[in-house]
C-alpha cells in the first residue's frame, strides 16, 4: 500500500522497516541509506523511499489528521454490506469468501455470470467490504508518463502497433526529467510508470541515464517498456527502477499467438517471473473482451495474475481502435469489468487493484463504481498534453489538463472517504 504522507519509522529489522501512521503499522523494504528509528519517511509499494524533516512531517501530519480520521469514517460507512437477497447457490459462495475457503472454477465463474440486480449489488459491496478490512480507505495513486508511441510490435489489438498509421514522437531525457519533476514537485507524486511502445531508440545506456536522474528525486520508478532482455532489466534495477508494469495480456496460449504474433506467452511469462524474483515490485495482468475469449479465459486470467504474485492487479476491457485489425470487435459490458474486479478482490483479499484509464474509456463513471467494487488504486496520466493524444493504443478523452485530472480525482476520492495520500495534502478540496 503507499501512503505518501510521511510515516514514522518505528523499528529496523535488517531491511525491513517498521512505518506508523496515526497508529497503523505497516513493513515496508528501506531503499535509502540513513535513516534510523524515528525518522520521518516516505513509503510507495512498499518501499521506503524518502526522509523528511521532523518538522516538515509534523506539519502535514497535524494538518492532515483531522481530515484522515472524517475520510475513514465516510468509507467504512459505505463499505457495509446492505443488501442480503440473493440465490442460496451466491449465499453459500459468498460464505465461502467469507471464511476464507478457495474457490472452485465453476464457482468462480457463477460469479461472473451474475446479472440479476440484488445479486450484482451484494457481490460488489461483499469486495468493498474485504477492500476496506484489509487496505482501510488508502488510495494509491500513482502518475504515468507515456515518452514514446514508437513500437517495433503489431499486437493486433494495439492502436500505436508498428503498422498503424499515425504521428509517433518520442521525448527527449531533458523532456522527460522536466514532465518527472513537474510532477514530483509541483504536484506531489511520489511514484512515476515511464510508459512506451516497445521502442529500441531507448538503449540500455540511454534508459540507464534517465533512471539514474530520476533517481535523483527519491521516488518509486516504475518502467512500463515491454519485452528487454533480463540483463538490461537486471542493470536498470541496479541503477533504481523498482517497480515494472507488464501484462502478460491473455492466458490463452492461441490468442496470444494469434493477436500478438511477435512474442510468445512462455516467453513474457518468464519474463515477469524473473522480475518478480529481481525484486521488482510487480505490476501485470490481462486484456479483458479478446476475440474469441471465454469466460472461462477470463477465470484463468485472474488466477494466472494470481500465480504470478503481483503487487498490483492491472486489467482492463479491450477498446478497439480505428485502423488496427481488431476495429470492429464489440465493447464489453461494463459489469463485466466491476465482476472482474470484485472476483480479484475474493481470490486475492490483500490484493492491490488498480482502475485503469481503459475502464474509464468505456464509461466515465466505471471508476467510482471500480472503487466501491474492490479496486483501491488509481493512475493519473502526467503525459505532457501535446503528446496525449498522440498516445493512441486506444480512443480515450485527454481534454482535462492535468491540474483538473487531479482536482477530479481527489474530489472523486475524498466523496467516497478514500485518503489519496501518495499525492499528500489537498486538503482545501476537502469540502
Ligand atoms: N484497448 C485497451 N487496452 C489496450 N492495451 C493495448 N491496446 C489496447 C486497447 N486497444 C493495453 C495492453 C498493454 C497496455 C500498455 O495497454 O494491455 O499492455
């Protein structure tokens, strides 16, 4: 979980730092030398990552305090279950769920195939109810800068795949650094996804230069640059990167290879288990509403990310793109994706769920309805505007800048008690 408003270092086994925060405890893994019991830090993904002055920390603490415990109280009160009515075969799923008993496929997939009203409402408020005992009413939310649609790949379902006509651009290491720091200092982020196409201009050595800048700025890098080699990942590690976000995309071995010719799944498989086993803290997932996917598929995709052990769970509705081979498949349901969600959530309770800029495409609303379904984490796009729609792996809205994205969100956040603390003290927003 990242709480990015400072926590205080309770205690130092090895590593492994014990954080306060007003009273709650969390582990967190120390990537920053000298810091000792009773230093103020940051923590993001579970990294320390930061100090800060004792003072600077009272000083925010002090001011956020009141509105922390009003924000809890908001989101415990929506995280009750109201609605009892329900078949017995769901009852008895759900009495499963509660006592911690593994679920069947068939029973998972009942679940998915729910669609009567009542029943829809207790399965989303059964995943909120979990999400709020075991995260409290935290909300990571992290930023995203997209630096370049070139892509030597032509994944079928991609709108920036190497065939597809469209303007490409690729930001430059000063442009870069420039957007991160307006970013960690004029908006408080704590936690930055590098996003791109699979784009070799960005060598080892040139990838090395700028995560070693940003390092600089004592935050969580993450890298979303698809398919390395392990030996460049291993190197980026060493240099700073902590976090990487790579979906496998699909579990079914014959979709993948149909729609995504250039790799193979064993191969991206590996891939993220030898970054897991790196030490990176571990971001990936599916693409939901293939052609030719199952609901079954879907099952196994859950359970695949599950395996896989993922920090974070990123997944979201496929939405097709003009000019790429899968244009004219249909849209799925947004009640699929909320289905999806609550499901990840009964699988893997301490699970990290992130609502992804895909499911607010397919609806504008879906990402409170996510929130209140069992995601607790969210993504805000910092890609310097003239790029945004640029950046067309699908259609998307980019017309909010990005101080109203934030604005939108945490007005969004705090209506539902959740306490967007990687972005520390908006306080005025509040009422
Ligand atoms: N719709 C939704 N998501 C897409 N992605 C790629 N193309 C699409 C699309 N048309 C997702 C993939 C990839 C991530 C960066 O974007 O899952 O991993």
């Amino acid at each position: 979980m990242c709480y990015a408003i400072p926590a205080r270092l309770v205690e130092i086994k090895d590593n492994i730092g014990i954080v306060d925060y007003f009273g709650e405890r969390k582990k967190a893994l120390i990537d920053y030398s000298d810091v000792k019991v009773g230093d103020y830090v940051y923590v993001q993904g579970g990294i320390l990552i930061n100090k800060v002055s004792k003072k600077e920390a009272e000083e925010i603490l002090e001011a956020f305090k009141e509105l922390f415990f009003q924000l809890k109280k908001i989101d415990k009160n929506l995280a009750k279950v109201e609605n009892k009515t329900a078949s017995k075969n769901l009852l008895e799923i759900l009495q499963k769920i509660n006592l911690n008993k593994t679920l069947t496929k068939d029973e998972l997939l009942t679940l998915l195939n729910v669609t009567e009203k009542n029943e829809l409402k207790i399965l989303f408020e059964t995943a909120n109810n979990i999400r709020q005992r075991k995260h409290g009413n935290a909300c990571c939310v992290h930023g995203i800068i997209e630096f370049s649609n070139y892509c030597k790949n032509n994944c079928f379902w991609c709108g920036i795949r190497k065939d597809a006509d469209i303007v490409r651009y690729r930001m430059k290491l000063d442009e870069i650094i420039t957007a991160s720091l307006y970013a960690i200092k004029k908006l408080n982020f704590k936690a930055l996804v590098l996003q791109s196409g699979e784009d070799n201009w960005y060598t080892e050595e040139i990838l090395s230069k700028i995560i070693s800048e940003l390092k600089k700025l004592n935050i969580l890098i993450f890298l979303s640059i698809g398919e390395r080699p392990v030996n460049t990942y291993e190197k980026l590690y060493k240099i700073g990167a902590r976090g990487v976000l790579l979906r496998f995309e699909t579990s079914n071995e014959k979709i993948y290879k149909e729609l995504k010719p250039e790799s193979t799944l064993k191969q991206r498989l590996q891939l993220i288990k030898d970054l897991k086993n790196m030490g990176f803290v571990l971001a990936t997932g599916f693409l939901v509403g293939l052609p030719q996917e199952t609901d079954e598929d879907i099952i196994n995709n859950i359970l695949l990310t599950k395996e896989l052990k993922p920090d974070m769970y990123s997944f979201g509705p496929f939405i097709p793109k003009e000019g790429t081979p899968l244009q004219s498949q249909k849209l799925i349901d947004k009640y699929k994706i909320l289905k999806i969600i609550a499901i990840t959530r009964f699988v893997d309770k301490n699970s990290n769920i992130l609502v992804t800029t895909a499911q607010e495409t397919l609806d504008k609303n879906l990402k409170k309805l996510a929130l209140l379904s069992g995601a607790n984490s969210l993504m805000i796009n910092l890609t310097p505007q003239k790029y945004k729609d640029l950046y067309c792996i699908y259609p998307r809205n980019n017309d909010s800048n990005v101080e109203r994205l934030i604005e939108e969100n945490i007005k969004l956040l705090y209506s539902i008690g959740r306490a967007p603390l990687d972005l520390g003290l908006y306080k005025d927003l509040s009422n």
